[in-house]
C-alpha cells in the first residue's frame, strides 16, 4: 500500500511514517506543501491513504483550503491524527477538520472520540508512540550528561491562557520543588527563561540550555541519570513519556490514572504525587543506582508494545473495520511483510 503523508516537522514525520514503514507499505512524505506538490504528489505517487497529523506550518489555514480541494478531487481516504486534543479542540483540532473535511479522524483524546461522533465526523482513538529510528539506546555523551533533565517546552505563554490546565499542576509537582531548593536540572527547550509566574521561582539562567533539534532529545535521555516528563492530562500521557522510556531513559513523572494504567510505577518508572515526594525520589534514586538502573531496563522492555509500527497496524486494522480502506490493500501488504 502507498501512503502519502502531508507533513515536513521532524517531531512527525519520524514516528508514524516509519510505522507505516516497517509493516512494509510504500511511504512518502510531501516536504513543504503547495499546492503544486500537493497535486504532484498525488498523481505521481497515487496513494492509496493520505494522512494528516499534529499542529505544524503544514496546518496553515490557506493550505487547509489546497489539503481539501485536492484530495476531495482525487477521490484518496484522507485521515487526521488530532494530537492536540482536548486542549485545542475548539480552536484548532474542529476547525481544521470542519475545513479540510477528513474521512475519518484519529485522537490522542478518549473522551474526544464521542464528541466527533457526534458531530458526524467517524472518530477512533489513538495514542501516541515512538520509533527506534529517533528514540533508542546509546551511549552517555559529556555534552547532554546530567544528574536530572527536561526536554519539553515551558509554554509559559500558552499556559497564562490555560490557568486550570494540568501541565501547571505536573510542573509544580515535578519542577518547582528543585528549582526551590536549588536542585540543577538542565533543561532544553524554550520558554523556560519565562516561567517564574508558573513556577513561582525563576529558573538560574546556566540551567538553560534553549531549544534541542527533535532527533537529539535521545542523547539527553541516554546521558542523564533521571530524566523528568511532566503531563498535561490526567487520562492521557505525552508522547515523551513513550519516547524517554524508549530510548531507555529512567522516567520520573506525575501520578496519573493513564500512567498507572500503562505502566507500572516503581517498576517501569517513578511517580510523584507531590514536592515534598518529587525531592524525596530524587535524592533516593540518584543515590542508588543499582535500583535505577533495573526501573530503567524494565521500563525500556515494557514501552516496547508502544511502537508506531503497532500504531500503524491499528490504524489500518481500524480503517477496514469501519469501511475507510478497501480491504484488497490490507491484504496486499500483509504478502509484502
């Protein structure tokens, strides 16, 4: 099967595509779209299924206008993968679906699956993962060692829009108990300069390290001793949480309802459910390394079903249950593997 992704971020067109990969389909991914490649994609490439994912330049609404009106003439299944559910449902997930007019919509958001249903739009749910490409083992490199890291931005701009939302809470459990008591955690990502109104203390400025190109967050996680993943729902994870645990990162994070479902703490991860236990884990765990170092194989094993190649198997398994996909293309790529 031929699979045409409309996408040119790193953060998405290393994961899912090479999914798509591995189960041997034939996969390619359009780059910047214009309207020229977008029409040149399709008629050279003749896909079988178009997708569209995340929330990137490729989203522009103009070119939401060129993703609707080339597809719909090709008469090829176009699927959306909404990964910024429920947080911007109302004003970036709806809209856009509303304006390209997918046939069928994935989210990361299990409550979300009703409210596309009913609104007439065929909806599945579908969680993040990682790939073995970008997020995999390897060895310590002096410039990203650390006692303890973060890899994620601070959005303290998005979260003065969002007072409630619980990536605040996650982050004054996780972080602000160590900036308190000066505990170094080396961040990389942006925003974090600006995060004293959310943290209530400012971030020492040679903690800061800026933004870390999507491909090397693994070498941050292979070379730091814990490595910190705050959450932004109480029933759903973040992507990093499936990417530090697979390049074989020891994850501490929040105590949720969808971590304690997905993994086990204290055997594949930590969690914490407050400062005072934030601090407590860290001390302890940097202390003992043996029992470190078990939580993080365990952890690297059990991610392991949590891989966009089974991604990519629900996905088309999904589609032909509800009609999306002609089965004959299942079937040709089932003899391929």
């Amino acid at each position: 099967m031929r699979v045409l992704f409309l996408e040119s971020h790193p953060m998405w067109i290393h994961g899912l595509p090479n999914g798509f990969r591995d189960l041997g389909h034939e996969v390619k991914l359009s780059g910047v779209v214009s309207k020229q490649s977008l029409q040149k994609a399709i008629s050279s490439f003749r896909p079988h299924l178009i997708i569209t994912l995340g929330w990137t330049t490729e989203h522009e609404t103009y070119k939401q206008h060129w993703v609707r009106s080339c597809v719909k003439e090709s008469g090829i299944p176009h699927i959306y993968w909404a990964t910024e559910d429920p947080t911007h449902f109302q004003t970036f997930s709806l809209p856009y679906v509303r304006t390209t007019k997918p046939d069928f919509v994935f989210t990361i958001c299990r409550s979300q699956v009703k409210v596309y249903e009913d609104l007439g739009i065929p909806s599945a749910h579908l969680d993040f993962g990682f790939h073995r490409a970008v997020h995999r083992q390897g060895k310590p490199e002096m410039r990203y060692r650390s006692q303890i890291a973060v890899v994620a931005n601070g959005y303290s701009r998005i979260l003065k829009l969002y007072p409630n939302h619980y990536r605040i809470r996650s982050l004054r459990t996780l972080i602000r108990p160590m900036v308190k008591d000066n505990i170094r955690i080396n961040f990389w990502g942006r925003q974090w300069e600006s995060m004293k109104p959310v943290l209530g203390y400012g971030i020492p400025k040679r903690w800061i390290h800026g933004y870390l190109p999507y491909p090397k967050a693994r070498k941050v996680y292979n070379s730091s001793k814990i490595v910190i993943g705050p959450q932004n729902q109480l029933h759903q994870v973040t992507q990093r949480t499936y990417e530090i645990l697979g390049s074989g990162g020891f994850l501490l994070t929040s105590d949720t309802p969808e971590i304690r479902r997905l993994f086990c703490p204290g055997k594949h991860l930590v969690v914490s459910r407050s400062p005072e236990e934030t601090v407590r884990l860290v001390k302890y765990y940097l202390n003992h390394p043996k029992e470190r170092e078990r939580i993080r194989r365990a952890g690297h094993r059990a991610v392991a079903k949590h891989s966009y190649r089974i991604r990519a198997k629900q996905i088309l398994r999904i589609l032909r249950q509800r009609g999306i996909l002609k089965h004959k293309y299942i079937t040709m790529a089932r003899k391929k593997i």
